[in-house]
C-alpha cells in the first residue's frame, strides 16, 4: 500500500511540474508581448532619393531644391543663401513637420524604442558654415538647440551627429523641460549660419533619427530577455533533478518541483 501511494504522490508531482512549466512558458511569452509592445513608434531615415519629401526652407534659405543625381549614394536635396550684402551674419536652413517624411520625425520621442538621437550628412559646396544647429520645436513647451560640430572642409559628405540625451551642449532649458518637449516633438530644423555676402550652397542627405553613437553597450530590452529566459533555464533544471531524486526513491518521494 506504500508503494502505491507514492506512486500516486509522485504522478502529482509531475502533474504539478508540467503545470509550473507551461505557467513560466506563458510568464515568459508574455513578457516578449510586453517588449514588442512598447515599440510606440518607427524609426525612421529620409534618404531623399526620390524628392524633397516635404522639407521646405527655413528663413534666408531657398526652398530645398530635390537633386536625384547628386547624393551620398544617391539623392539629396540642395538649399542656398543668396547674394546679400547687409545685414550679416545670414541664417538659413531647412525643416521637418508633420507634412514631411510622412511625418516621421515630429511626435512622441519619449515613446519610441531604441533612440538615441539624429545625424544627416552634409556637403558644402562653396564654403563651410559659421555654425550648424539642430533646433527641436514641440507643439508646447522649450524650443532646444544644438551646436553641432561643423566641418572644416568643403567638397565632401561629413556625417553630422547629433544626441537625443540631454547635455550641456543643448540650450533652451534643463533636462526635465529637454524631455517634455521630446514628448511633443511638432518640427526639426537644420540650421546654417554664413557670414559672406556672396551664394553659398549646400546639400543634404540621408536625415536620420535611427542614430546610434554607441553600440557596444547592450541595450536594456536585450538584458531583460536573457535574464527571463536565463530564469527560465534554471528552474526547468532545478525540477530536473528533483523529479530524478523522486523517481529514485518512489515510496518516500522528495517534495517540490
């Protein structure tokens, strides 16, 4: 009769096994839910490759001209300051808002997944700007710059990087304010300033919120997946060996899976 009811208890045993296994399957399934979930937003590179895609002047800019022959890899779009002699300096430049890149670029920063800032590529063609800035506007809140750094040569692509954290080098308010307007981003602006009088061109290229400074830290979506399934490893061998210790001794069996 021992033997039978330890028979008996050790098929619970394994019937409750199997259940805690098929609940952790489920724990684990729903957390990879979770994590695609909060991808509330697509990131997203405009190439220019076909038009100007919405972009339009800003200031003493003429409005981006779309140039499908000349490109870093293929188009671009091109704005110039024209001749002027008075007043100096000139500011000029292009801009995003929800009517361009099918507004990609204006929305909820703060929900996307996986940013970490801007870059564009940029070729000066007569001279190099002063200054370069990258102005974020949201629909309410602080406007915030960015001085980017400028390239010392003309006649070539340089990649401009710009980070979506808050620093000093952002200028418009603190941190707290940096990230309200993140949460309501209404338009990008990429702004030049030159202090010659004579026309002066430049293109741009491949404008991009898919920017990544760094890539050698494992971002934290990556940690959490190998600790649930690092968890879930060890608990299907702890109830491994238990079964093996409760099969080996079936009239007195082991408790616990």
């Amino acid at each position: 009769m021992p033997f039978y009811k330890g028979m008996i208890r050790t098929e619970r045993m394994d019937m409750n096994c199997r259940s805690q296994r098929i609940s952790l399957v489920l724990a684990l399934i729903a957390i990879l839910c979770g994590l695609n979930s909060i991808r509330a937003a697509v990131l997203c590179v405009e190439a220019f490759d076909s038009d100007a895609s919405g972009w339009v002047a800003v200031s003493d800019f003429t409005d981006p001209i779309y140039d499908g022959s000349f490109g870093n890899l293929a188009g671009s779009i091109k704005g110039s300051l024209p001749d002027q002699f008075l007043p100096l300096p000139r500011y000029g430049g292009c801009y995003a808002d929800i009517s361009a890149s099918s507004g990609a670029f204006v929305g909820n920063y703060s929900s996307m997944d996986d940013f970490e800032g801007w870059s564009f590529d940029l070729f000066s063609e007569d001279e190099v700007p002063l200054s370069l800035q990258l102005i974020v506007t949201p629909q309410s809140g602080s406007t915030f710059s960015y001085a980017a750094t400028v390239p010392q040569s003309i006649g070539s692509w340089f990649n401009i990087g710009v980070p979506g954290l808050y620093s000093g080098a952002w200028t418009g308010g603190d941190e707290a304010a940096f990230n309200a307007t993140l949460a309501n981003v209404s338009s990008l602006q990429i702004i030049l300033r030159d202090t010659t009088d004579g026309p002066v061109s430049f293109y741009i290229d491949n404008f991009s919120n898919d920017y990544h400074p760094s890539t050698s830290v494992p971002e934290p979506e990556s940690f959490l997946l190998f600790a649930a399934g690092a968890f879930l490893v060890g608990i299907l061998r702890v109830q491994k060996r238990q079964n093996s210790e409760g099969d080996s001794e079936l009239i007195t069996p082991h408790g616990g899976c």
